[in-house]
C-alpha cells in the first residue's frame, strides 16, 4: 500500500501570503494520479488538483499542483479568506489512499 | 448535473451489517469509465478509501477492509450499494460516495451520512 504524508499537519498563514503544501510518497506514484482536495467544515471534500497538476473545473488560478514521484506540492499563491480550510491528498496509481490532511489556519 | 446522495441508517449495533446506498443522477454508470466509489471519515479524522464499482462491474476493494465490504450496482435504478460486516465503534465515522470518469477521480461527492456504531 502506497502511504502518502502530508506536511505540515497544520500551516498558520494570514490572507494574501503563500501556502506550500507537501505530499509525500512511500512509494513512486509512477502514473502521476495524484490528487488534491478542500474540505471546509461539514462539508464534502472538492477536488481541486487531479493528476498531479490539472486544475479540476472550477478551481480558482491560485491553486497550482506540482511534483512526480514521490513528492508533490500544492501551492496557493496568495490566500483568500475561503481557502482556510483542510486539505488532502490522494493517489490512485496503486489502489487508493488518502493522506493525513493539512490545516490551513489563520494567523 | 451530477448529483449523488448517501442513505442507510445512522445508528447500528457492534456485529451489525452496515447497507448503505448511493443514489445519483446526472450520469449513467453504463457509460464507458465512469465508477463510483465510496470514502468514509470517522470524526476529525482523514479519509479513507473503501470501495469503487465501474461500468464494466469491476470491483476494487480497500485491502484492509477487504474480507468485510461488498460494492453492488443497480444501473437502472442509478443506484450503487455498499454493506460492511461485523460493524465496530471504530467504525464510527460519515460515508460519501463520489464519482469517477476516466482520470477524473472523485469529482463529485455526496453530502455524506454519519453512521454511529453503539450498542
């Protein structure tokens, strides 16, 4: 099973500033399926980022995917009010696994 | 529009078994590709992947959870069902199931039903 480990588990930024969030696999994700997802309180994850770099509809610019690998990075460029949420990653190259979560919080 | 929504009940015992069924609309489960799966997270927790059906009937299953859960179809009734054996308080958590098509994995969500296991 492939293990992914998001880093850090929380990140204190304030609006405008830039958040770089980790994904980091056991084992190569060799087809590059790796996704992103936001999930605000009581709410149902988004998909944001899927195969590694393609925005999903509806993703807002600011939100970019990077990496191959075992590493991959999702950037947000400068952080709207909204995006103070939790986010994981996922990949589905081996069977599917989901990572820890990072929380983004205010500063 | 895709739609989807989780139902089953929100209460049930240790050693139950769990039925839960998605209903969706907006797509056909027939259509080349597409699968839907189901995703569970127990409160303030990650998620976990359980389960994916496809249009061909193909079936994946979480190895750790494997001896324990059946995906079933219902294309005409656009309906995908899960059950889980021998229910456990660790099993405790809220069950989406979403959409899939092609490389587009997980796009759509249910809203989610939280599942209490409690004797």
């Amino acid at each position: 099973e492939i293990v992914l480990t998001q880093s850090p588990g929380t990140l204190s930024l304030s609006p405008g500033e830039r958040a770089t969030l980790s994904c980091r696999a056991s084992q190569s994700v060799t087809s590059g399926y790796l996704n992103w997802f936001q999930q605000r309180p009581g709410q149902a994850p988004r998909l944001l980022i899927y195969s590694a770099s393609k925005r999903a509809t509806g993703t807002p610019a600011r939100f970019s995917g990077s990496g191959s690998g075992t590493d991959f990075t999702l950037t947000i460029s400068r952080l709207e009010p909204e995006d103070f949420a939790l986010y994981f990653c996922q990949q589905y190259d081996t069977s599917r696994t989901f990572g820890q979560g990072t929380k983004v919080e205010i500063k | 529009q895709i739609t989807l929504k989780e139902s089953g009940p929100t209460l049930v015992k240790p050693t139950q078994t769990l039925t839960l069924t998605c209903t969706f609309s907006g797509f056909s489960l027939s259509s080349s590709g597409v699968g839907v799966g189901w995703i569970r997270q127990p409160p303030g927790k990650a998620l976990e992947w359980l389960a994916l059906i496809y249009w061909n009937d193909d079936k994946r299953y979480s190895p750790s959870l494997k001896n324990r859960l059946t995906i079933t179809k219902d294309t005409s009734e656009n309906q995908v069902v899960l059950t889980l054996a021998n229910m456990d308080p660790l099993d405790t958590a809220t069950y989406y199931c979403a959409h899939r098509r092609g490389l587009l994995e997980f796009d759509h969500w249910g809203q989610g039903t939280l599942v209490t296991v409690s004797s």
